[in-house]
C-alpha cells in the first residue's frame, strides 16, 4: 500500500518536476539581489502557493524569496519537530533556459539528447548500463536539468502530502524552508536564520541537496569540504619585454611564479605549506572501514574521475578518503600573457588563482594565512608578490551518532530496499554550516536523491525516477522513524 502510494506520489512530483524545471532559475553572477532572479522568485512564489495548497499553515515569503512554512503534528504528546531545507535556484555555469526536459525509459544504446547532437553514449558513460530498464528525466542537450534542487523539494513535499493523504495529519511538526540563493553561496541565510531562529528551530534538520554514492544506494552525508581561495600576480617588469633585446638580466614574471606554485607541493603531491597537516581529523577505524566497503575501488575511481592512463592516484590512502577527509590544493587558473598572444617577450607579471579544500579540523583562517605566507616567503629573483583574498569556507562535520541519524538509517532501508552507507563530500554546500551553526548544533541528516550520473550543473543532467521514488518513500518513512527514536534535542 504503501510503496503504491510513494510511487503515485513520486509519479505526481515527477509531473510537477517537469513542470519546475521549465522555469528558469540560473543563479545570475552580476545581479546584486537575493535572490539574484525574477524567475527565481517566480517559482518561489508558485512554492509558496503550492505549499498553502498542500495545507500547511503560516506560509510566507519575504522579500529574499525565503519560503518558509509549518505544520504540527494534531497529537497530544510531545513528537519531534524536523525542519526541511532545499533550494530552487539552478548553477550558474549553465543554461537554465529554454529547459525541455525528456521522459526517457532507457533500454541500452546511446540517449540522443533533443536535437542538440548531444548524445549520451554507454562507451563514454559506462554506468548507463545500469539504468537499463530504468526511467530517466534528461535534459535536450541545451540547458541543464535543475533537478538539484528541484528534485528535492519534491521529496519534502510529496512526504508531506503523503501523510496528509493517508494518515489526516503529521506524526512530527514539520517545519519547512526554501530559498533561491544557494548556488551563489546563500548570502542572506545567516541573516535569515538568526532572525527567524525561534521558528525555525527543530530537533533534527533534513537537507536533500547532496547525492547516493550509487544508483539505488542511498547514502547520508556526514563531511563536507571547505575552501580557501587566493589569486597570487608576480610583477617583475613595469611592462613586458622583448626577450632578445633584455632576456638574460631580466627575470621572468612567469618563471618566478612557476616556482613559487612548486614549493607548494611535494614530489609526492602532498602539500608542502609547514604546519598544513596539524589539525586534520584523522579518520575512526569504523569510517575508514566504511569507505574501504563501498562499491569501489582505484580502477572504478580512475574511470569515473576521467584520468588518463599511467597518471598517478596521489596520497597512498583510499581515493575517496583523500577526497572526503584530507585537504587538496589546485591551481584553477593561471595566466603570463595568453597562447594567443604569445610571442618572443619577457611578460611583466604573471597570475594565479589557488584553492585549497580544507577538511576537520583545519581553521579556514589558518590555512588562508599559511598559504599568503607561503606564497610571499623569499620571492625568487626580488620580483614583487601580491596575494589577494578570495574566500574561506568552513568545512562541515558530523558524528552519526544522534537517534535522528537512526531513524534515517532506518527509513533508507526500508525505503531503497538496501543497506544505507554514509560518505564524505569533497565538495563545500555554504548552507550547511550556518543551519547547524544557527540552529545550536542540532543533527543535520544530508539525503538527496542525485546519483553519481545525475552529471548536477551540466547538459547532461539526468533524475532516476526509480531512486527519486525510493527516496520519496524514505523521507514518508522518516518521520514515523523519527517518532519512534524519540529524537528530541
Ligand atoms: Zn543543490
């Protein structure tokens, strides 16, 4: 009865998602609002309308797009009160435009995508031959998907509906929030939740914005990166010169900053910064024992990274451990004049942009002064170092201890019909601090419903409607698990 009914739902939501997704909500750099969009608002207000529809009480929007709404439960004793979050806007890396999303019952061989020549091939994406059988949402080519996030807010909502549906009323209070500013790193969300902490405040937070390790592995998120970002310009020269005519006195702007960026690692490709290293969380034998048991392995990791052959794996530790719980450092750009420009010169300065991913229990602040340091110390040559701050994310953390974390655990089995794992992120969501941080540290549960081939911010973006079903059914699960733990902070 019940999986019928969370296969109705998630075939409603599947419905509506086609119907969200067509309405654009890219994320737009150069907007200085928050939300950055009028499409963003556009659909935040449908939410908003949707919600009311739905029955929850004390629906509102501010002026930010923050659709926030609540629903207790219509019981005499005291129940757990979770908070839903997810968000609309889409990257702003790609089209949201246009979206025409396909409805696509995948039975092998490659997946034309609209008549944009795009076309999924099983040779370049080995993991289709999982979805054999398989109901799929894709893009036409054009534009991305937008189920990240869409697809999220469905599964809160139809959750919701369920209950109502079935049981007349919630066995939690539910306290729902969506915004539309996540992908340009929620600049208002503190502010919003310091000012509405008392309404928002819950016993447990559920966040579905993060993926499955694995088509029909559901999987909890308990680490995510952070991030340290500088631009460094060496300046040798007040402009650039002929290389015949001064080559040989004159050093060169690039070279210097070449050096600079290779002290900076080992022959190891380990960071070479002093210190760097002090404060990493090492890993518990339980959660380096539950990466060594997930579905993978080097040669898998290799494949889906895209690395080219005879390129080393770095670090000597499983590579999703160093990806998950050990920092990485990566020039994103780097620039000393251009190919198209290139020509016989000595060019005056040269430009880089560095991150570093940080992980428990790095200072963000720390590291970003370790690493202007390390940029400035002993510029060869005498050349003139300028280092400018970018950013500094926080990574985020959580033990999986709370009884919320098994009810989830519970609710995933049942839901998926598979044994639950939990994983890192390598990856920084700017969200997740700020509500753990605002909300006093109340357990965060990361569910989504993305699998590693969902391809979220690209073209080639695709939903599983069989996992986004299983994951509607967990979250109907949730809140009877929730009750039965007892979770209350
Ligand atoms: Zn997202």
């Amino acid at each position: 009865m019940e999986t019928t009914l969370a296969a109705e739902l998630a075939e409603d939501a599947a419905e509506r998602l086609l119907r969200y997704v067509r309405i654009d909500t890219r994320s737009d750099e150069e907007s200085d609002t928050y939300p950055s969009t009028e499409g963003q608002l556009e659909l935040l207000r449908l939410l908003r309308d949707e919600l009311e529809e739905v029955g929850l009480a004390d629906v509102t929007m501010d002026e930010h797009g923050y659709v926030t709404g609540t629903l207790p439960a219509t019981v005499e004793h005291d129940v757990p009160t979770i908070a839903l979050f997810a968000h609309v806007d889409t990257a702003r890396e790609v089209s949201g435009a246009g979206v025409s999303p396909q409805r696509v019952r995948y039975e092998g061989g490659e997946i034309v995508l609209g008549d944009s020549g795009q076309v999924i091939r099983p040779g370049e994406s080995p993991e289709l031959e999982n979805h054999v059988g398989h109901e799929l949402i894709t893009t036409d080519g054009t534009t991305l998907l937008g189920a990240d996030d869409k697809a999220g807010i469905l599964v809160h909502v139809a959750a919701i509906q369920s209950w109502l549906n079935t049981a007349g009323s919630l066995p939690v209070n539910v306290k729902i929030l969506i915004e539309g500013e996540e992908e340009a790193g929620s600049g208002s969300l503190g502010d919003f939740l310091r000012k509405h902490r008392q309404m928002l405040q819950a016993d447990a937070i559920v966040l579905t914005d993060t993926g499955n390790f694995e088509t029909g592995l559901p999987s909890i998120t308990t680490a995510l990166r952070g991030i340290v970002v500088v631009n460094v310009e060496v300046k040798a020269l007040k402009q650039p010169v002929h290389s015949g005519m001064w080559g040989g006195p004159v050093p060169d702007a690039a070279m210097a900053l070449s050096r600079i960026l290779a002290r900076l690692v080992n022959d190891d490709g380990s960071i070479a910064i002093p210190g760097l290293y002090d404060k990493v969380k090492p890993l518990s034998d339980s959660e380096r024992k539950s990466i060594k048991a997930l579905p993978s392995d080097e040669t898998l990791f290799r494949k889906q990274a895209g690395m080219l052959e005879g390129v080393e794996l770095l670090g000597g530790r499983h590579p999703w451990e160093m990806n998950w719980r050990q920092p990485s450092i990566a020039v994103n750009a780097i620039q000393a004049s251009s190919r198209k420009d290139a020509r016989n010169i000595i060019v005056d300065s040269a430009w880089a942009r560095i991150g570093i991913r940080t992980v428990p229990d790095m200072d963000p602040k720390d590291v970003e002064k370790r690493l202007i340091d390390a940029l400035q110390k002993n510029p060869p040559w005498g050349v003139k170092v300028d280092v400018h701050k970018e950013g500094a994310g926080s990574w985020w953390y959580t033990s999986s201890d709370a009884p919320a974390f098994k009810a989830a655990f519970k609710a995933l089995r049942d839901g998926y019909g598979a044994e639950p794992v939990t994983i890192g992120c390598g990856g920084s969501i700017p969200f997740v601090d700020p509500f753990s941080k605002e909300l006093g540290g109340v357990p965060a549960l990361l569910i989504g419903v993305e699998d590693p081939y969902t391809n979220a911010h690209s073209e080639n973006e695709s939903l599983h409607l069989g996992d986004f079903a299983k994951a509607t059914k967990s979250a109907i699960r949730l809140y009877a698990e929730l009750v039965r733990v007892g979770e209350r902070a």
